[in-house]
C-alpha cells in the first residue's frame, strides 16, 4: 500500500525425448571439472559449477517503478527501459493514473503515451507489471470512475493490451480505489462484489488468456467468484485459461504486519494463497504498519516468500524493510530467489559416438529459487557443429517449466543422430515462446552456472561432444 509517490537448420529431429522430475536434489553441490568423466557407464558425464553470482532473467525479481499522470504525461524512454535492465532489472511496474478520466473517455494522447511506453519495454529487454488507476491521493474525491465508465476504459485499453502482451509479465487489477488497491473506493462499496466481478471479467477479457490478473486479496477473488477456501488451484486445473487459473495475487503491504494489513485476515486464507501460489504469481511491495514499524525479519520474511512463491517484488518501495534485509544479509538472497533460479547439475552423453548412430544426451537441473517461471516458456536442447555452425541438431523436450518446482531435480534426456564427425557443442535454451521475442536473448532463461552463458544467443552452453 503506497503512501509515495529463430533461424536455425535442423537436419535431424530426436529419436527419444523425456523429461522427468526426480526428488533428490543435493543442496550443496561442490564444483567439479567441467571437462567430463568417462566412467564405467559407457557414458561422459560432465559436472557443472554453480554460482551464486546475481545476473538478469526475465520475468522475476525486483522491479523498478515507473508512474504516468495526466498532468505531466511522458511515456517511458527506451534509454530509461535499457538502463534499468542493465542495471539487473527486467520487470517494471507502470501505475497509469487517469486522474482527467473519471467521468469521460480516455483520449488518443494518453492512450498513445501507453503504447510507446510497451514498445519501449520490447526494445529494452524488460517487461512490465501493470495497473491502471484513477489516482494515487486517499484523499482526491471520487477515487475511481463509475463502473460503467470504468468497462469502458478497459475496452480501450484492449488493443493494447492485446498488442503488446509479449511485454507483460502481469496486469493488476486496478481500477478500483486509490492507487487501484480497491480499498479506498467512492463508487464500488466494499461489499459491493458483483461490481467488482464485472471489472475482473472485463479484464479477463481484454488481457490476453496466456496472461494472468492479479488481485489485492485472496477475499475479492473468493468472493467475486464464490470460491471458498477448500477451491484451491490443483494441477489439473493449473494454466488452463479458466478465470479460476488465471487470478493470481499482489500483496502492497507484504511483512508491513502480521496479516499484511488485513490482506490475510485469518491463517486459512493465508494458507489458501500459499497454496495458490504454486501456479499463480504472488509479488507486491512492502509498507509500513500501521504504527509505522514492520515485521520484515530476513527469517520472517524468508518464511513467507517460500511459502508464497513470491514472483516480484517492488526495489522503490517500502525502502526501510529492504534496508532491513540489507542489513540483515539476506537482500542478495532475496535478489537470487524470488521467482526462479535453475541450477544445471550434470550433463550425461552418450562416450565416444559415431556419425550416423544415436547420441544421447541427459541434463539434470534444479531450481532453487522461490517460484517457477508462470507465463509459457519454450525449452530446446541443440546441438551445434563447432566446424560447420549450419549443421544444427534441434530437439523440443516435452517438459513445462512451469512445473519445474523448487528443489525438485529434473531430468531432460533426448537423442540426436549427428550425421557429420566433428566436435559438437551441446546447449540449453530456455527463449520466450513469443515469436518476436524467441530469438532475443534478453528474455531466455540463464542457468546459474559458471561459464554456461552465451548473451549473443541466450543458449546456456553445457558442454561438448566430440563424434567419431
């Protein structure tokens, strides 16, 4: 609650593929020789080196605020995007107040600061947490415009919405309340659900289903839609497109009390978001309490964003609970975990293959951070002649890493057929699945081990296999 202001050539395409999730995970692994082991096995195996060094991936983290006004109307800078991204941020948060729109239509011009605002995020490496309100003062009567207009609003911002959804991370809900906290409202009364069901119905809508929405509280989800605290999300039911699987969370008063100011009003709804959470993105920011201390311990608040499977969180606000964890000496875990963070373990091939004959090839990686990756995400293994670029073998394991849980080792086994002799260097890539995006290595996933990345490509290489 704030108070302040893909061109490849592929010649040949997988004989086996799999991909299995195993429960054994070593917590600390100890660095080994990259150069690989023949063992007894008949195979080559390849330890990898992990680092806890902190580096950028997409769609997770902290994040940097960026506020637009009707009164002093700029859009966001491509230098500014780029800066932040350099800078370790890949998310940005916009908060679009529409102070001169309560009571009629949004005009091209504001609209227009939106769009090149988005193509500024696409030109950047970044993308964005949104929200639209009507104004950031409790005290500036009315606080939202009437729920027709409000519909209203949300149809313009549809085409947007719909242009530029490779660049967002997640929309808030909004709307509704200063700062679209949907707490300090005028014309939505508290209890007044069905109103705020049909804001989130319209917002369903117009935000494309590949995208989730996130609300304040785990009480406006349950009661716009009639959910109790027995309905959570189940696997099943997990990226479906449902509105049940695509209404997610953001907590603005995260450790600012023992309930989050009343985000979490009895232990049974903080367990029904825990629980929720394990598909849908949780983030928000921290505050004050309401005496103007917080609760934000590094062990407290660790706690929580385990149990949460915090996906972002907001580096501007509340500045005095992140100094905590500064001091504290967890703020550089924070950096490496909230949201996800994949740890290659140890690469298996197939000892000394022959042109022509299967290579097999076995990846193990954990994820160590808080959450999984929540919107779709492509995964491919290649295989990439040293001697000959253009002789690239491609395989699309069938693995989702948003099912990639945190401590739980996975197992990505495929095969190839090189055709050629040579040496051959064996990649990971994890791109964005937006055709726009795939190809950009700002928006592939890293791995967090030593000497794997490739920043021209975004391909995490793993190690290489010399063919007979």
């Amino acid at each position: 609650m704030r108070k302040l202001v893909y061109p490849f050539i592929v010649l040949f395409v997988l004989a086996f593929v799999s991909c299995d999730p195993k429960q054994e995970v070593e917590p600390n692994p100890q660095p080994a020789d990259t150069t690989g082991i023949p063992v007894d096995d008949g195979y080559r195996h390849t330890r990898l080196v992990v680092t806890d060094s902190l580096f950028c991936n997409p769609e997770r983290g902290f994040h940097k605020c960026v506020e637009c006004h009707t009164a002093s109307l700029s859009a966001l800078s491509v230098s500014v995007a780029r800066a932040y991204y350099n800078a370790g941020y890949t998310l940005i948060h916009f908060d679009f107040y529409m102070e001169d729109y309560r009571d009629k239509l949004i005009e091209d011009s504001y609209l227009d600061v939106v769009r090149q605002s988005m193509q500024a995020l696409r030109e950047s490496g970044c993308k964005g947490v949104i929200r639209f309100a009507y104004t950031n003062n409790e005290n500036q009567e009315p606080r939202e415009a009437k729920e027709e207009l409000v519909l209203q609003h949300i149809a313009q911002i549809k085409p947007i919405l719909q242009e530029y959804v490779d660049v967002i991370f997640t929309m808030e809900a909004g709307f509704i309340g200063t700062w679209g906290e949907w707490y300090y409202t005028t014309w939505f009364k508290r209890t007044d659900y069905e109103s705020r069901r049909h804001v989130l119905d319209a917002l369903l809508d117009a935000l494309p289903v590949e995208r989730q929405l996130c609300v304040r509280t785990p009480q406006f989800k349950m009661k716009c839609y009639g959910w109790e605290l027995k309905d959570t999300l189940t696997r099943a039911e997990a990226y479906s497109g449902t509105p049940k699987a695509r209404l997610a969370a953001h907590d603005d008063a995260i450790m600012a009390d023992n309930s989050d100011l009343g985000t979490f009003n009895t232990p049974e709804q903080r367990a029904y978001w825990e629980a929720e959470s394990k598909y849908l993105i949780y983030g928000g920011e921290s505050c004050p309490g309401s005496n103007g201390s917080t609760v934000g311990s590094c062990d407290k608040t660790m706690d929580q964003f385990q149990k949460m499977h915090i996906c972002y969180i907001n580096n501007d606000y509340y500045r005095p609970t992140i100094n905590i964890w500064n001091k504290g000496g967890c703020l550089d875990e924070f950096k490496r975990c909230i949201g996800y963070r994949f740890e290659g373990r140890e690469v298996v091939t197939t000892y000394n293959p022959k042109a022509g004959e299967e290579l097999m090839a076995k990846l193990t990686l954990v994820n160590v951070g808080y959450s999984t990756p929540k919107n779709p995400r492509d995964i491919e293994m290649l295989l990439i002649n040293k001697a000959d670029p253009k002789d690239i073998y491609r395989v699309v394991p069938d693995c989702d890493p948003r099912f990639w849980f945190t401590d739980v080792m996975q197992t990505i086994e495929v095969s190839f057929v090189p055709k050629k002799a040579g040496e051959y260097k064996l990649y990971l890539n994890l791109p964005d699945p937006m055709p726009n995006l795939h190809s950009n290595p700002r928006y592939s996933i890293r791995l967090a081990n030593e000497g794997v990345w490739d920043e021209q490509t975004g391909y995490n290489y793993l190690t290489t296999v010399t063919v007979e």
